[in-house]
C-alpha cells in the first residue's frame, strides 16, 4: 500500500503535458527544417516560449543548423515590462547577447538596416485575438518589409486565447487604420496569428505579399480556450497578467479608451479590466442598468472618486464580449450630465481608431439603444466568417 501510495504521490507532481504542441514545438519536432542553414531573425517577446516554458529566442540560438542573428520586439519590450504605448529603447537581449531591434520605437515596421543579413524573419509571440492588441500589428508591418525586401517570413502559431469561434464586434473603416487597428477584422476574430498571416497575405492587407509559412500547432481546435490548452500563461503585457484577463480587455477596452470622460477600469489595480465606471455614478443604478440590458453578471462597486460596475466573464462565457462595452457606454450616457463624449479631445482619436468608426457618438448621442447598435455589426461578422473560412487550420 505504502508503495502505491508513493507511486500516485510521485505521479502527482510530475508537470501535465499541454494538450497543445505550439508552432515552436512543431518546429523543434521537425528537426528545424525551414530554417536549416540560414541567418534568422526573430520577432519575439517573453510570450515566445515553448510548451514547457523554454524561450523560442533560446531554443533557436542552441538549434542545430540554425543561425539566430537579430531579434526584434514589439509594444512593451522583449521582456514585456514596458508600459502602454511607451517607446521601446533598442538594446542588447542579456539571455542571447543579440541585439533586440525596437519595432515600437522611431519605426514599427522593420527597415533595410535591420534586415541586412537576415535569409528569414520568424515570428514567435502570444496575441489575444482583439483587433486593437498591437502584436498582430507588429506581424503585418514585418510581412510587408519581408515582401518589400523579398525576405521569408514564418510565423510560429499559438492559441487565440478566446478559442477559434468569437466573431463580435464591429468592423474597421479604411480611414480609422492605424497600429491599434491595422487589419480590417471584427473587433473579436477568432483566428490564430498564423490564420490572421495567411489572410492578411492573400488580401494585400500588409502590402505587397511574402513568401509565407506558417507552423501550425498540433492538437488545437476552435472550439478551445486557453483553459483547455493546458499550457502557462506567460504575461503579455503589464495590464494582461492572467489568461483570464483577456476576455475582459476584449469587453472593457473600447469603453475605456473614451480619454476625457473620467472613466475607469481598473488600470493599477491588480485585476485590470474587470470593472468599468465613472466619476459621480451611483453603482446601484448603473448595474440596473447593465443587467436590464442582459449583462447579469455585473455588480455595484466602487474606487475613490470612481463608481460602477465590477464584472464576471470568462471566455467561455455566452455573453457577446464586444457588446459589453456598449453596452457600458451606453449606460454611462445614460447617467452623465450631456455628452460622455464632451470632453473627448484626443488628437490621434484613439477611439475611433479602436472602435473604427466616428458612427458610435453619433448613435449614442442620438439615443440610439445598445442592442440596435450592436445588430448592426451582425453583417460585418457574417460576411467574415464566410471570407476567412479559405484561411482556417483547425
């Protein structure tokens, strides 16, 4: 018995293996093949890990036949400590001694100098599947330099951490383009990167295309949220600390990038993202609100000079994600004093940039309720299901 008891003990504590083998576990498993022979460069970050945890810019710098020369980091850094919108300083990288070339600096998109001497560009890192997350930004300004410049470009794929079925939220007007929205995709998509790269690709959207390959994983399906992956979550960046911080970035982030209106969502605290209120607002009232309009899950809180609601969500929650915050803006509106879009001066419109449209002050200040402007995405997501089904891998 003692012996039995010992044995389950010990089984015990050995690490579960991940349901998921990740692109870079697809490509040890090949032996390296696509990069045999040739001087890589890698556009990574510290979400670029294998399944056991072992950085991509480590394994590729002891792979056998495998030149790794140049990294290059996104928004937030290599090691993901830089906060929201800060530049990002080039620099050595201590693990790999390389030099880590800044794509959130002077430039976001690779230039010549950077690439010089590099036979292909692979990139490694976790996205969250929200349109206005920078790190898919980042893989379309490398896909249009890897085709300006005739570089292959490989992407590693990972999880869409909300699973491969999500399509919410509105789309993006061609003006409204930006680097918080730089492919014309729902709000919510439900692709993996290496999905979005393919996509992005056949359409032109980054530019004249690359010679492109993607690694996809083995043992995804669309129907998997990170929860079922069985992989650690790695940060992605300061205010995304948790798994379970993404389907509330996807359902807060567009109602708290209305700068002007004294909103709030719990930036510095330590769960970013899970509540959303105003200056002045009695709790009670605004989850009246909230919850006659289905939110059920909300409840009364408050923080200082803030008030509001404190939300509940997963990401296998039925709830529309991207709805919530208009459903939250609307709410808003509801108990403020005039516009909640008054104060709104921000000279680089962040919001529209986000949203990708102007419509929704128009809409809101009109009155027009939250489910009527949600409908109205209902064709935006129909039309992309059908258009990105010729791209999909699981």
């Amino acid at each position: 018995m003692f012996r039995i008891i010992t044995l389950a003990f010990f089984l015990a504590t050995l690490p579960l293996r991940a349901a998921v083998d990740l692109g870079i576990d697809v490509l040890k498993a090949q032996g390296f093949a696509p990069l045999a022979g040739k001087r890589v460069g890698l556009v990574t970050n510290q979400t670029g890990v294998d399944s056991a945890g072992t950085k991509t810019r480590l394994i590729l710098k002891k792979a056998p036949g495998v030149q790794l020369v140049a990294l290059y980091s996104p928004e937030h850094g290599i090691d993901g400590t830089v906060g929201a919108g800060k530049y990002v300083a080039t620099r050595k990288d201590a693990a790999t001694g390389l030099t880590v070339h800044s794509l959130y600096g002077p430039t976001r998109k690779p230039t010549p100098e950077m690439l010089r001497g590099i036979d292909v560009l692979v990139y490694d890192m976790q996205d969250i599947g929200v349109r206005s997350y920078t790190y898919v930004s980042t893989m379309a300004k490398c896909m249009e330099a890897c085709g300006e410049q005739k570089i292959p470009f490989v992407v590693l794929d990972r999880p869409n951490p909300l699973g491969g079925q999500r399509v919410e939220g509105p789309g993006i007007e061609e003006k409204w383009k930006s680097f918080v929205g730089q492919l014309p995709v729902p709000y919510l998509h439900g692709m993996t990167v290496g999905e979005l790269a393919k996509m992005a690709n056949a359409h032109g959207w980054a530019g004249p295309r690359c010679q492109l390959t993607v690694v996809p994983m083995q043992g995804w399906s669309r129907d998997m949220t990170w929860s079922r992956t069985g992989l650690r979550w790695v940060q992605t960046s300061p205010n995304i600390p948790r798994a379970t911080s993404v389907p509330y970035y996807a359902a807060t982030s567009i109602f708290g990038s209305l700068e002007g209106a004294a909103l709030d969502v719990g930036i510095g605290t330590d769960a970013p993202f899970q509540c959303a209120g105003k200056c002045g607002l009695d709790p009670a009232a605004f989850v009246r609100e909230l919850r006659s309009c289905g939110l059920q899950s909300a409840e009364p809180y408050s923080r200082g000079e803030f008030a509001g609601a404190r939300l509940n969500l997963s990401a296998e929650s039925a709830v529309n994600l991207a709805a919530v915050n208009i459903q939250l803006l609307c709410a808003a509106q509801k108990f403020s004093r005039g516009s909640i879009f008054a104060r709104y001066h921000d000279a680089d419109n962040i919001l529209w940039k986000i949203y990708g449209s102007t419509s929704l002050r128009t809409q809101i200040e009109k009155g027009v309720n939250a489910a009527a402007i949600i409908a109205g995405w209902q064709s935006v997501a129909e039309r992309f299901r059908s258009a990105r089904q010729a791209f999909l891998l699981y």
